[in-house]
C-alpha cells in the first residue's frame, strides 16, 4: 500500500464515517491485504476506484465490514449496568409512570451484546410489571455484517460465559451440541437492529431517556466527537442519561451535558 493509497482510504473512511485510521496504517494494510488480492484487484487504487464507482454501495459497506473494530463482549464496563439499575431506572420509572414508555437506543450495537444486556436488564428490573411497559431498545451501527451476527442473536458457550446464572437460564436456550447459545424470542423482541452512520443526521422522532454510546468515540478525532455529542444532546430527553466508554474522553468545556460520574453523562431537567 503505497502512502497516497492509504491517504485515500483513510481520508475517504474519515469522512463518511468519521473513523480516524491515519496512524493506523499496518492495521489497514493487513485488514485489507487479502480481500483486495482475492477480489483480483491490481492495487488498492484499483480496487478503491472499483469501491467509489459502485452505486449500489455494496463494495462501501464490505470495505466498512473490514475497516471497522467490532470487538464487544458481556459484562462489558458492567458498572454502567449497575447504575442503570440501581440509580437511573427507578428515577425513570417513577417519572414515566403515565406513559410507561422509555425511549433507548444503543448507539453502536456491533454483534449484540450490549443491547441483549440492557433488554435482559430492563426485563429483570421491571419483573411481572414489565409487559405494561413500553422499553423497547433501538439497536444501530454502521456494520451491517456485525448487525446480522447480531440479529441471528447465536453466541458460542464461552461468550455467554461471564453473563449471571439467572440470565443465562432465564434468556438463553441451548442449541443442538450444547456448543452454542440463543438467545430467546422474549429478548430478541425487545431490540430493533437497524444499520445507521452516527455521522448521519439523527432521523430519530421521539426523545431518547437513556443512550449507549460505548467505545466508539474512540475512533473519532475532537472535532467530530465535539459534534457528535451536540447531535446526541439534542435527540435526548430532559434528564436523560448518556453513557460512554469508561476509557473515553469527551472535551468537557465543549460538552452541554452534565458530568455525573467519569463516562455517564445527564441532560439536565428543563433544558430542551
Ligand atoms: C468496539 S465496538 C463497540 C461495541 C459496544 N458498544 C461496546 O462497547 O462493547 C465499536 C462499534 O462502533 C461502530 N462504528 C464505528 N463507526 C461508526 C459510525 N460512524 N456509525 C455507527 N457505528 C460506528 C463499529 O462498527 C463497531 O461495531
């Protein structure tokens, strides 16, 4: 890959998704190496014109496939759990009692785990009152192929591991061999899977109570994060709560939001 061919991938990644690959050059190199040889491509230009001429966008979205670090597993960051349950849900729960109805979506689902999580949570918290409730989950990420693996909700034994005993038995059923998990027609129903780029315009039309934004920040330079949360800010409820991922940063004098602990982040009541 020669440095003008890695300028234009990077560059073109950046600016359709705001994945900032341009100290990541090996990483690039050795993501795309085989599939650009076996596609029978003479170099990365020549398949990079082949990608940018490609009206249908298929050859964009498997470039996206390839580029893009899915890496998510159970029990990620599981404090953020931990405060949805003990903190935010009640508070949520008090305050939403007429509509029973909670607007969440998980920012950057990649294979499914984090949105599974936060169904099974919600499940548990609400018990027997839950079917009053409206908590459907809004699960989206650029990745379509991590959003089938996702979608197909099948994880071998040693993912669905760490998960707690109770969740395991209650959300989960055992495929043929015992090798493999589902997880059950109750939970998968609580998530719609949908492809969506952050760096999209928001199209949502209802105002989100709680946001999952995990460990994608980290791909994005200043700038775009910057916009990034201003974008989110605007598509939340007053008093909603936004978490990130516990590495990430986000430019606090920058920021609307209010800082309640490292990564979790609230809307303040009576703002718009
Ligand atoms: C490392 S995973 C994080 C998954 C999960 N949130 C977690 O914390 O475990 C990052 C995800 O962000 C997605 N992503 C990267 N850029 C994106 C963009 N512009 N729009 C939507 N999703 C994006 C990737 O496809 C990937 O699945």
């Amino acid at each position: 890959m020669t440095e003008e061919e890695f300028r234009r991938i990077y560059r073109f990644l950046k600016a359709r998704y705001g994945i900032d690959m341009s100290r990541k050059k090996e990483i690039m190199q050795g993501r795309l190496e085989n599939y650009v040889r076996a596609g029978g491509y003479q170099s990365f230009s020549d398949y990079m014109n082949a990608v940018e001429s490609d009206f249908t966008g298929k050859m964009e979205r498997e470039l996206v496939n390839i580029l893009t670090t899915n890496h998510t597993f159970f029990m990620r960051e599981f404090e953020h759990f931990d405060y949805l349950r003990s903190k935010v849900l009640p508070k949520l729960k008090r305050k939403e009692e007429r509509k029973r109805d909670l607007c969440i979506w998980c920012g950057a689902a990649s294979t499914g785990q984090e949105p599974y999580m936060l169904a099974m949570l919600l499940k548990d918290f609400f018990g027997l009152e839950h079917e009053k409730w409206d908590t459907k989950i809004l699960a989206t990420d650029v990745a379509v192929e991590a959003l089938q693996y996702a979608t197909a909700g099948i994880y071998d034994k040693e993912q669905i591991d760490p998960l707690p005993e109770p969740w395991k038995r209650r959300f989960l059923r055992p495929l043929a061999g015992g090798m493999q998990y589902e997880i059950t027609r109750e939970i998968k129903d609580e998530v719609l899977f949908r492809q969506f780029n952050l760096m999209d315009v928001f199209p949502f039309k209802r105002k989100m109570h709680i946001v999952f934004l995990r460990n994608v920040m980290i791909y994005f330079d200043k700038d775009t994060k910057r916009q990034l949360m201003q974008k989110v800010y605007d598509i939340m409820e007053p008093g909603g709560y936004l978490f990130i991922g516990r590495t990430e940063t986000i430019d606090r004098s920058s920021t609307p939001f209010e800082l309640i602990q490292p990564s979790i982040f609230r809307k303040q009541e009576g703002k718009k």
